[in-house]
C-alpha cells in the first residue's frame, strides 16, 4: 500500500518569508503544529521546509526574540524528508524512524505537495487493518462452531 493512500490531504502551508507571528497565527486559526512551508518566488506549490510549533517555542519564544522580526525561512527545517505518493509505507515508516519525524510532506510526480503523513495516519491505518483481522477471525469462529451434515 502506497503513501498517498493513507495521508491527510488537507495541507496547511506558508510562505517561507512571512514572519514567525503571522505563521504562529496560521498554526492558531488552523489548529495544528505543523506547517508545510513553500516558496512564492518558485511556484508555490513545492515544499521547501516544515516549521512546528516547536520550532516556534524552543527557536523563537524561548530565546526571547520578537517573532515579528524573524521569518519563517529562519526558524524552519530546510529540505525535509519528503515521500513520495507512490511510495511504500513500511519504508517511508522507517525513514521517519530512522530520522526521528513525527510527519512528513507527501509530494505527487512533479514535486508539488498533495498531503502530510502523519504517525497518526499510520497509526489508524493499522488499527484498520487489525479490526479487519480481528473481523475475520470472529467471523470464523461461528462457522467452525457449526455442526457438519
């Protein structure tokens, strides 16, 4: 099973040169950590960092600096693991593993971004697919009960 099966669509970005505050305002009025930040210079659809609300807090806020004077692209992380669409989840699950991310910009043929896979995503998906198993063996379970003729 594929990447882009599994991941949520909704993406919310930014713009790499909008301040940290106006980000931290998206994050509010959005409710979530996790922004997938593009370029307007480019073409605006291609991830070219991620910024979450931990950034924010241990870069900006704890540091004390006005978060009006720092951009995005300061406080971001550059050229982040991405997956792919097509992309097998097991690999892309050890990937994120391997490097320690909670979720990660899923990009289509082009490049451009078409979702976010989350460990949360994951996560239900095999509890889907646990159900399933656990479906099928109670389902069983009356058959074999059954007297045979």
């Amino acid at each position: 099973m594929s990447v882009g099966t599994i991941c949520t669509r909704q993406v919310i970005t930014v713009d790499r040169g909008i301040d940290v505050a106006a980000a931290a305002g998206v994050m509010r009025d959005k409710e979530v950590g996790y922004l997938v930040v593009t370029d307007a210079a480019g073409d605006g659809r291609k991830p070219v960092g991620v910024v979450t609300d931990r950034d924010i807090v241990i870069k900006v806020m704890a540091r004390d600096i006005d978060p009006h004077l720092l951009k995005v692209a300061d406080v971001m992380t550059p050229e982040p693991l991405v997956a792919g669409y097509a992309d097998d989840i097991a690999k892309t699950l050890h990937r994120m593993r391997a490097l320690g991310v909670r979720r990660v910009p899923v990009i289509g043929p082009q490049g451009n971004i078409v979702g976010v896979l989350s460990l949360d995503d994951a996560f239900d998906h095999l509890v889907s697919q646990m159900a399933d198993v656990a479906g099928s063996i109670r389902s069983q379970q009356p058959t074999e009960r059954r007297p045979h003729a």
